[in-house]
C-alpha cells in the first residue's frame, strides 16, 4: 500500500481467498484492505497515538440518517458526555480532496452537530471547526489534543 502522510504504525493483516484484510481496532475484527480503508486505519492510529483520544471515544464506519437517505461515515470522536466532538471523512490517496468533499461532510455535519471536521486522502489533511449560527467552517492547523480538551476542562 501507498506510504502515507501520518507516523509509521504497526498494523496486522491477513491474507484470505488472495484478499488481503487489516485489523481494525475499533470495529475489533479484520476488514478487507482497501485505499480508503488504508487512510481510515491511519487515521485511527493518529487519533489514539498523536492525539491520545481513548479508543473508547472513537466510532468508525456506522450509518446515519440525512434528509431521509442512509449514508455511512468514516470516523466519529465521541465528547466523553456521548455528544460529538469530531467528524471525519476518509477519501482514498488517489482521490482530490475538493469543495465537494467538504459538501458532503457538511452535510452530514447538518444532522450529527460536530464541532470539528478532518477531511483527508492520507496526503493531504483539512481540519475545521463548525460556525454553526453562520453556516460555515473555518479551517485550523490541527485537532486538538484528547488531552487539552477534556482533561485540562474537567479540573
């Protein structure tokens, strides 16, 4: 697979019927590799690693509702209260990140009420956060750390 634009991680695969799988954490079993499946595992591993989010406050791939129509996400950060605090898209490397993107994550952003977004290919990453009263999202450097966000705010 592509070398990517995060740390090295160590990660287990699996080779069934000339397919290979990686192991995911989260969902605590093997999913079938693909690229953008690829950039998901890396960047559950930054989250967990670089950005010390507990792996209990992390969600992937789960349905949820827009405008009557089932749509998937890729990975939820959960607030430790259960709200939302992150929301993130995972696109293949090969696939431009475009205005499009951004579209459909708002969109979905519409219904889960996240106060950050990541958006990335594994190349290239876009963090925002949420104006919500304005409509519209203003870009940031990075997410913030599991730690300067909950830890230094439940003293």
């Amino acid at each position: 697979m592509q070398e990517l634009n995060f740390p090295s991680y160590s990660f287990r695969f699996k080779n069934s019927e000339n397919k290979v799988s990686i192991f995911d954490e989260i969902r605590k079993k093997f999913i079938i590799l693909t690229p953008e499946e690829w950039v998901r595992q890396h960047v559950v591993q930054f989250l967990m690693h670089e950005k010390n989010y507990p792996k209990s406050l992390i969600n992937v791939e789960k349905v949820l509702h827009v405008n009557g129509l089932r749509k998937r996400y890729d990975i939820v950060l959960f607030n430790p209260n259960g709200t939302i605090f992150a929301l993130v898209e995972c696109k293949a490397p090969h696939i431009t990140i475009s205005q499009a993107t951004f579209d459909q994550i708002a969109q979905y952003n519409m219904t889960l009420q996240s106060q950050f977004l990541m958006v990335t290919n594994g190349l290239k990453h876009y963090y925002c956060t949420m104006d919500f009263e304005n409509e519209k999202y203003d870009f940031l450097k990075m997410l913030p750390d599991y730690s300067s966000t909950f830890l230094n705010n439940s003293k």
